[in-house]
C-alpha cells in the first residue's frame, strides 16, 4: 500500500465517498446477472489487485474472486441519475459492475466503481479496457500489486516550492461543503473540435483547462486568483501497466484577466508547461509521502489544506480515451462518461474521458448544486466551440 492509497482510505473515512468511476453504454439487449458474472470471472479474477481487501493496514490478495460480491443489476428509469446516486455511496469491497437497464429500448449501461484507495483513474480505465476487449493481460497483473515509486531530488523540491509560491486563491460561489445526493452533467463533443481548438505544442487538455477558465468567466468572475487541480499520471514507459495509484497534482492558475479565447489557451499551456518542466507533480507527491508518514492527523491537515480555495477551487481529472473498438459479448460499446471524486470543499469535480472520436466531459455536483452544473456544463461546451473557431 502506497501513501497515496492511504490518503484516500483517510478521505472515504472522513470526508465522504472516495468513489469514482466510469458509466458506459452499450447497443442491444442487456446481459443477465449471471452473463455479466461469469465475463468477470473469465477477465477480472485472474487479476491480483481486484482480489485487495483493506484489512486496516495493508491490501491483502484473496484467493479466490466471488464475482457475486462485486456485480449487482439496476433497473432504473434513468441511467445518469442512478449513477449519479451510486457514484456518492461508499464502497465494500472496494470495487463493483453495476448493470443498468430498462431505461431505452436496445440499449444498457454498466457502472464500473472503483474506491480511489484501490485505483486510479488509469488503472480503472486499463481494467475496463481489458474486460471489454480481446487482449491478454499483463502478466505482472496476475502477482501480488508492488509499490512503485521514485526517489526524491533536489528538483521535485523546486517543483513543490512552485506550487505553494503561488498567491493564495479566492472562493468562487460554487465552493463549500457538500450535501446529500449527487448530480452528473455531460459535455459531449468531436474529438475533432478539440484537435482544430488546438497548435502543437498545446495539448487537449490545455484546451480542456482552457474552457474551464473560460465557462468560470462565463459565470461572471473575471478576477481572481482561481486555481484547478490536475492529476497527473507517474506511469513511464516501463510501468504503463501498473495498476493501483501512480499520480500527483499540479497546480493551474485559471487566466481569468484574459478576455480571447486563444489567449486562454496560450497562458493556460504556458503554465502546464512549466508545472512539466520543474516537475511540480512530483513536489506535490513528496507532500502527499510526508504527511501520511505523520499518520491520519497529518493527511487530514493536507485534505483541509489543498482542498481549501486558497488552495484549489476545482479539480479537472483527465483520464486517456480508449479508440480500440469495445464490447461486451458483441454488444459495442457507444459511449463512456467517467466521474471524479466530489472533494468536500469544492462543490463540483470534472473528469475528461469519452470513446473513440467523442470526447465527454463530466460536471459531478452535489444534488442541491444540480442547476449549476448543468448550467457549467452549458457554458463549458460553447467555450469548446467558441476555441475551435
């Protein structure tokens, strides 16, 4: 177990749910309980980590996986709004396949949750990859889940001093404790919108941050300091496979002052470029490591601390798009929303994920913020037009 598992088992704990996951739908009849059942133990019981129990220190690997305790079915009159309410509900065990129908005609979705403490969002994705696709798995998926980590320099340091130098942010009107009940927007766009939005070296997710800052002024704020939170993936070319939490954060400035849509778009990929280049991640990490080594006291202060709006005020997940064609028993899949954590102090997280040429976006608030995420999602999906212009 890493520090960063930890965290997370701190935060279910505390401050609520540490529940993600990935909503994906499908073409044709729904599979029964049994169907879905036996594909899980054919593709997902060979692998160690989904076989993790917390035994109030350290995972510990089963034997065997009882597919019974991990797939349920749901039949429900909309599948966003079941998802939206499981998404909010702590898990045990720590990951389930929620089926969901009767919702359209010829059509069924399935909910894959993770707990964050067993998972990220890459490892989640490649799992969800390998059960709705043909390939083998990495043999290192079958063997108990080794930490991976670096060791510090003197550069990772620089990078932590970066993120904490800048000025402390302000409140923005969506920020604050969280209540009951959770709500799920969707932007839906071309993946070709985002490529035209964008000039190399710029990437899609500047462009995604982009429209974040842009749907904020929308909103009515102009000013700030205004910062997001992005995770980052700690895999390299050698550890792409590992499954378990292998990220950190950096921290953005939104470009509130800067009226042009481009002109977004080139400061935000400034400024990620330059969280890159001083490793900022892997500073921030180094705090993750240090404040669990204090034990819970010292990762609830971290919690308070960069969840708080001087802190951060939103945090953008951005999760690979799987473009191989997916399938369940020959029922394709046509589309894949994923849903970050709601951290407490927030009010709404964001995740970009999507399916093949579709890019999606999700806007997760809790229920008495349900009228603004649809409105932040309006407003988010005319920025990525207005950039792409």
């Amino acid at each position: 177990m890493n520090r960063v598992d930890r965290h997370f088992l701190t935060q279910d704990r505390l401050q609520g749910a540490a529940t993600f996951g990935f909503l994906v739908r499908f073409q044709g009849a729904a599979p029964s309980c049994e169907e879905l059942q036996d594909l899980v133990a054919v593709r997902l019981a060979p692998l160690a980590r989904l076989r993790c129990r917390f035994d109030g220190r350290r995972w510990v690997v089963r034997e065997r996986l009882d597919p019974t305790e991990h797939v349920g079915i749901h039949a429900t009159a909309s599948e966003s709004e079941t998802a939206a309410a499981l998404l909010g509900a702590r898990l045990d065990p720590p990951w389930r396949l929620d089926l969901l129908t009767g919702y359209a005609d010829g059509e069924f979705a399935l909910l894959f949750r993770a707990h964050h403490a067993l998972l990220d969002g890459v490892a989640a994705s490649l799992i969800l990859r390998h059960l709705l696709g043909e390939g083998e798995p990495h043999p290192d998926w079958s063997r108990e889940p080794a930490t991976v980590s670096q060791p510090a320099t003197r550069r990772h340091l620089a990078g932590l001093l970066t993120a904490l130098a800048e000025r402390p942010g302000r409140r923005l009107p969506f920020n604050g404790p969280h209540g009951p009940g959770r709500h799920l927007a969707v932007v839906r766009v071309p993946r070709r919108l985002l490529d035209t939005a964008r000039t190399r070296p710029e990437t899609l997710n500047d462009v995604y941050l982009a429209a974040v800052a842009g749907a904020v002024r929308r909103m009515g704020r102009t000013q700030g300091p205004h910062f997001v939170m992005v995770p980052v993936d700690l895999r390299t070319a050698g550890t792409a496979h590992v499954l378990g939490n292998q990220l950190a954060m950096i921290r953005v400035r939104l470009p509130l002052n800067v009226s042009l849509p481009k002109g977004r778009l080139a400061t935000v990929h400034a400024r990620t470029a330059r969280a890159k280049r001083l490793s900022q991640a892997r500073g921030l990490a180094l705090l993750t490591q240090a404040t669990a080594a204090m034990g819970v006291a010292g990762q609830v202060a971290l919690m308070r601390t960069i969840w708080m709006p001087l802190m951060s005020n939103i945090v953008c997940s951005n999760v690979p798009i799987p473009t191989e064609p997916l399938a369940l028993a020959g029922r394709p899949v046509t589309d894949i929303v994923g849903a970050t954590i709601l951290q407490p102090p927030h009010g709404i997280c964001m995740m970009l994920h999507g399916y093949g040429e579709t890019v999606t976006i999700s806007v997760v608030s809790d229920a008495q913020r349900a009228q603004f995420a649809d409105k932040f999602a309006n407003e988010l999906q005319q920025e990525l037009h207005d950039l792409a212009l």
